[in-house]
C-alpha cells in the first residue's frame, strides 16, 4: 500500500502542494486540495447573541434560538459581536452597530423533557419535576454590513 509522497515503489516524491511535517519519526504529507468553486465562494458569517446565547449564522442556516418574544415573520438581530465575508473580519466592542441579521421565522415548539429530581436518603424525601424549554426556529435571510448587504435567493 501506497502512502502519501510514496508513488512509484516507494521512491519518495515531493508534491507541490503538500505541507509536511514529522509525525513519530516519519514524515507525513498532509495533501490540502481546494476546488476552483471553493476559492471563488465568498462565505459571509456572524456570530450573533440572542437569548444569553451566542450564534453562529450563515446566509440560509436553521437554527434553534430561545424563545422570541415578538410574534412577527421576521426577526432582526442587531446584537452583532463578529462579522466576516472571507476576506476581512470585524470584531465589536461588545456589539457591531453597523451590522444587523435578518430572519424569517419558521415556526415555534418545545424541546425535550428534562427531569429533576431531589432525593435525600433516610428521610424519604424524593421530588420529580420536569421541563420542557420553548424555541423559536428561524432561518437565516441575510447578513447586512452597512452599505454591503447580502441576500439569498430562494
């Protein structure tokens, strides 16, 4: 069996786009291959907080935050702690104030049922309670950056 920079019956070849280091005393090729679409695709992201919560967000993603109060179609989060498109990163102090992320709700529910129990030995003392936490599910419509603003299509 062939491993990697070990072609040709074991003569040992450099790639070019290999990076190597030394792994146990054996020189190992890790082989970082990137399609021309990878290197085009601009990836914009946030990280944003919601709920005494921080999100990661990209443009489309699902995802469950606490319970939003208001019950509208769209949600905007303008508390915005980082933004990035790729190329350049911004980081606020707590908050980006430029940067808002917009939202369509996709429906409201309740998570999994958590038991709490208290229990004391030799008193016979046993309490069983549950709870069941509310989200709101949400879709990620866009991330805008002041004058930038990215939309998807759907």
């Amino acid at each position: 069996m062939m491993g990697f920079g070990q072609q040709d019956g074991g003569k040992s070849r450099r790639i070019s786009h290999c990076k190597t280091y030394t792994y146990r005393y054996n020189e190992v090729c890790m082989i970082t291959m990137t399609t021309q679409a990878q290197k085009q695709k601009q990836t914009v992201f946030a990280v944003v907080e919601t709920g005494g919560k921080q999100y990661f967000v990209q443009e489309g993603s699902e995802l469950r935050v606490e319970k939003l109060a208001k019950p509208s179609e769209a949600a905007v989060f303008s508390k915005v702690l980082l933004w990035s498109d790729g190329k350049n990163t911004r980081v606020g102090t707590p908050y980006l104030d430029d940067v808002k992320v917009g939202a369509e709700r996709l429906g409201e529910g309740r998570g999994k049922k958590v038991l709490i129990i208290r229990f004391h030995s030799k008193t016979r003392y046993r309490k069983k309670k549950g709870h069941r936490q509310s989200y709101t599910k949400i879709r990620v419509s866009s991330i805008a950056n002041g004058k930038i603003s990215t939309k998807t299509s759907a």
